[in-house]
DNA sequence: TTGTAAGCGTTATCAT
DNA sequence: ATGATAACGCTTACAA
C-alpha cells in the first residue's frame, strides 16, 4: 500500500552503481555506457522513480514556482486572468501559487513575504485598493525576483505592466452610443482615485467632446455596483432633462441601470442606451442582452504570465515595457 | 542594489559563532545564552535574515503547501470554493498551488503528478468531467499525500468529501415549486454519471413522488449550458403537455430556459416557473430575477481546508468523512 | 553553553 | 565509463 518515493541513492544500491552514475544516466548523459544507461532507466521506470523536486529546489535556489497576487478571487475580470495565467504557466512548466490580497496592503505585503520565503522565480501582482506604498515589492526587485502588474499596475516602482485598454474601450463604446443617437450620455464610474476610473472617464469625455456633446459633472456619478445604481437612477430618470444613454464602469451596475429604467417603463434600447463594462456571465443574461465592452481577461493573464517568463528564463535586463491589450465593443440588445 | 538573501552561516561567520548557535538562537532554544542569543537575532534583524524555505523543505521533506485542483476557474462556485480555501490555508501558513482540469481527465493527471513532484503536504479536488478512473488519486494516497474532494466527489477511493447539500436543495426547490402551483416540472441535468446530477436528480424525483406527481423519463433533459437551453428549450415547449416548471442544474441554464420562455411569450413566472441552482451573478441580473439554490461556495472551501489540515497536521487515521454543507432556496422572481 | 558532523536528494567537479 | 566528494541551507544528535 504505501511505497515511499524512490530516490537516486535507492537505484543506485540496488544496481551496484554510485549515485552519480544514476543521475548521469537518467539524464542520458553520453558518458555512461549504454548498458548501465538502459538498466538505469529500465529500474527507474518499473520502481516509479520520480526526482525529488524539493532537492532540486534547494541545489538551484530554484523552486520553479511563481507567485500570483490577485485582489479578489470572485470577480468575473480576476478569475480570466487567473485562468490565463494558470494556462500558460502549466504549459511552461511552472506552479502557481495564489494568493488574494482582499484589497488590502497589509495581507499584500504578508503575500509578498510568503512568496519570498517560498522563493518564487517570479511574481505577478494587480494592486490593492488599499495600496499606495511599494517597499514590499521593491524588496523582491532586490532579490532579483522579477514582478509583473497587471490592471491596477504600479507607476512607483521600475517593472512590466499589463494594463486593458481602459480609454479606447471606453472612447469607442461612447461614440458608438453617440452615432447611434444618443446625445446625453451619463457616465457611472468607481472609485475616482483608480486608474481605471480615470482611463475611462477620459475616453467617455474624449469621445462626448469630439462630437461637441456637452458634458457637466452632474453627468458622471460614483457608481460601481448594481445596487447603488437602483438606488440613484430612478432620481435621475425623472429629471426634465433625462438621459438617453448610460456608460458603466461594469456590467453588474449596468444591470441595475437596465432594471431601474424597465421599471419606470422606459424601453430599452429604443429611448435609453446603456453600455457596460466586463463582458462576463451577467452581460449575457439581461433582458435584453447587455452591450458592454470586452475585457479579455485571459488575454490579460497570458500576457503577464508571457512576459514574466521572459524576464525570468532570459534574464534580459531590458527595460520595462508596458503591454496594452485591446478591448473591443460587443454591441448586444442594450444599444441601438 | 541587490543583497542577495543572507543564510546561517553567515551569520555563523560574522558573529565567530557555529551554524548550529545561530540556528538554536533563532528558535530561542533556552540552551543559548540569553547574550548571544540577543546578538544573534539583532543581527538578524538587521539583515533581514529569511530561513530558506527550499532547505527547511529538503529537510522536512514538506513543502508546506497544498495543491487545489479547480474544473474551471472562471466559474463563479468554484471562485467562491477556492476563495474560501485559500483564506483558511493563508491564515494557518500554508501556500496554495492552484491549477485547473478544464474538466480532462488527461490535464488532471498530469496535475495530480506536478504537485507530487512538488511535495505538497496535501490535495483539495473536484473531479473533472470526463473523469472515471481514479488511479491518479491512489497514487497520492499511496504517498501518504491526503485528499479532500469538494463537490465532484470521488466514491471510488477512500477519502474526505466535501459536498453541498445537493439532495435537499433539490428537494426543496422543487417542493417549493410544486406547493406555488406547478404540476408538470422538467429537469435539466448535467452529465447523469456525476454526483451532484445524481443527488439533484434524486431529490426531484423524490419532491415528485412526494406530491404524486408522475414523472417520465422525457421530463429529464441533460442540458447544463445557457445555448443547450436554448437550443433543446423551444421545441419542449411547443408541446400539449408542456412544462409549467424548470428546475435547471445551474443558473446558466435556468437564464437560457427564462430566455426561451420570454421568446415564446409565456409569462414568468405566472404561467412557467423557473428555478436555477448556484446563485451567481447571474441569478441577480435577469428579468425577473431568478429563484435559485444557493451554494456557500466559500464555506465548501473553508471546510475542505480545514480537514485537509487536521489530516496533514494530526495525521489522524480516522475514517473518513462525509461533510455535507447546507443548501438554501432563495426566492426571487422566476417562481410564484 | 556551544561546537561538530551527518544528513535530507541531487548534481557538478574532480579523480581514477 | 564510473566513482568519490562536496555543496545547496538547515537541523539535530552527539560530543565537549
């Protein structure tokens, strides 16, 4: 029942040969004779010799493992990346540890402590909310542990960056509401401090300005889930001067602004548009549909994995580069 | 710039002390004199001294990690189930491995052989679809390497098992359906070999026959995905004897079934009944939103994590056990 | 109270 | 073509 690993030592005794023979033959190494190299291997296989990666680890300083950071595990967008950095990292040959910070800067810097205690090849990392200090992972740079940062990335500190084309995901789902008719676009944003708030709200602007559309602060509220958004809207589809078009910051409050307009009899999309943010499972399930702009978290996630291997493998000392992945507008039933 | 990370001996050097004080001082062994000792760690302090994980590991033969095997990672259950192992495994100090099957009996071998190479202390997994053999698994056990199915369980070997209430939640879903006033309720179903498809199966069934409903074998749809629904959806409900109730595996489906019903102009949920099982974003976000089994997909995790722990930490070789983590129905307004 | 030495499993270096 | 030895960083009998 329990047969324990089986080590180099173990073939070696039971063979007649030292060690090193075992190990040189297990990695064909020509200098043995093809007869022990056969032998060799021929026991190694029936005993289900495995090499012990835990030694491997200690003699390369290596553990072949890279560490990934996300803020939250049960989000749509953190999952895709997960998704596709946990692809091509197995492809490659790596293990991924995994750790959420909650969006909080001290378990981050808990994570990074583990990680380097662990001593991960590499680490990939999106920032807490909560985070606006970079000590922690400037302590992995100088233990030549490579970092890469994806959406909310890092300005403060010398690394690769992911990011999601945030302005032309958002300029594009603008002026498509915009040349479908729209002419009084209201903008529902998250945090105004984020990145990402920021990156959208300049491309809602950019687009409303190209085509000379007005704007006033009235028009961009902080609103990120879909219950303040049925808690605000209602409010602001009663004014004279009502909406024709919402933009979100994400799908979920875009289906809080659907809802709140069906439930005042406007029809959707015929007097009001509404564009969200994401492209996950909630955009598919709205009546009608959502139109949203697509997010390609996987691509995100392959992108880092992609670059952080790179760094690792070829130790380049390039400097850092900033990857832009492509969004794109799924138009569905909520715009015209 | 770059201080590599320092060990114990050198310490040991810089402090004329032997390797092993230091390693004695660090564990505040009360062998060492209080004045070395203190000598000892100020050094340490001051250069940010870390025990290499890589050498503890060797020695211990112990990785202090835990391998988890997710089906699919961008899937709002199984977020939730990983979310919740991994608070628990940080809290008590253990990294955690995370790769996905994407539900192939193939990827989850090869799986299962990186985290024995690996040395994790222990496995948390879901079985994978087109999983049926379970000598992968054996293998670990054989390695005295313990697991903890969550959901997708394995009753081929011997092993704890976390699973959701799937009988009861299907039995009072349907009997809540059954008492609002359907009399002819379809089942949509995965994969009929699965557990989970047998326990909800089972639990309508027994609703069913509880209230002297007749059910048939055409009643049973295996249909697990939003376009199935759509696809098989229509033509069921073109019939003399059409439903009036759908009791969906998951809220996918249960949105393409809700789907389908607006498209043919029935009224949900006045004349159709629907209800979904999971309670993802999804449940929240159509129209009228759905009536579905909730699934504490966290408190899964939390609880897989928490035997998992005690068979690593206690060794115990107690019998195995069956957890069973409750279920309840949430009422919205796809059901009467 | 402290030091010495062996060992965890592997491999690189230097013999033979 | 093969073997002996040392080393990765740490712990722990055992010795002093």
């Amino acid at each position: 029942m329990n047969k324990p690993q089986i080590t180099i030592k173990d073939i070696a005794r039971e063979l007649g040969v030292s060690p090193s023979t075992v190990s040189r033959a297990l990695k064909d190494n020509p200098d043995i004779s093809q007869e022990t190299r056969e032998a060799i291997h021929k026991y190694a296989r029936e005993h289900n010799y495995k090499p012990n990666a835990l030694a491997l680890n200690l003699r390369t300083s290596r553990s072949n493992t890279i560490g990934v950071i996300i803020p939250q595990l049960v989000h749509h967008f953190f999952s895709c990346v997960l998704s596709g950095i946990e692809e091509t990292a197995a492809k490659a040959g790596y293990n991924i540890l995994v750790a959420q910070s909650n969006e909080k800067y001290e378990q981050e810097v808990k994570i990074v402590h583990s990680f380097l205690a662990a001593r991960v090849c590499g680490v990939i990392t999106s920032l807490a909310k909560d985070t606006s200090q970079y000590d922690h992972y400037q302590e992995l740079l100088d233990n030549n542990i490579p970092i890469v940062f994806y959406d909310r990335i890092c300005t403060g500190i010398n690394t690769e960056r992911v990011v999601v084309d945030d302005y032309a995901g958002s300029f594009s789902a603008v002026e498509y509401m915009i040349q479908t008719g729209c002419k009084r676009i209201f903008f529902y944003s998250a945090a105004p401090h984020l990145e990402i708030s920021k990156n959208r709200r300049n491309g809602y602007l950019d687009a409303m300005k190209k085509y000379k559309i007005p704007v006033n602060e009235s028009m961009i509220k902080f609103c990120d889930t879909r219950e303040q958004a049925i808690a605000i809207t209602p409010d602001i589809l009663e004014r004279d001067d009502r909406p024709d078009g919402f933009f979100a910051i994400n799908d979920e409050t875009a289906s809080g602004i659907l809802y709140s307009c069906k439930l005042v009899g406007l029809k959707v999309p015929d007097e009001v548009s509404i564009c969200g943010f994401t492209d996950g499972a909630i955009a598919q399930s709205t009546d009608p549909k959502l139109t949203t702009v697509e997010q390609h978290g996987k691509e995100v996630g392959k992108s880092t994995i992609d670059i952080l291997i790179d760094k690792i493998e070829e130790n380049t000392n390039t400097r850092s580069v900033n990857k832009i992945i492509r969004t794109n507008l799924v138009v569905r039933g909520t715009t015209k």
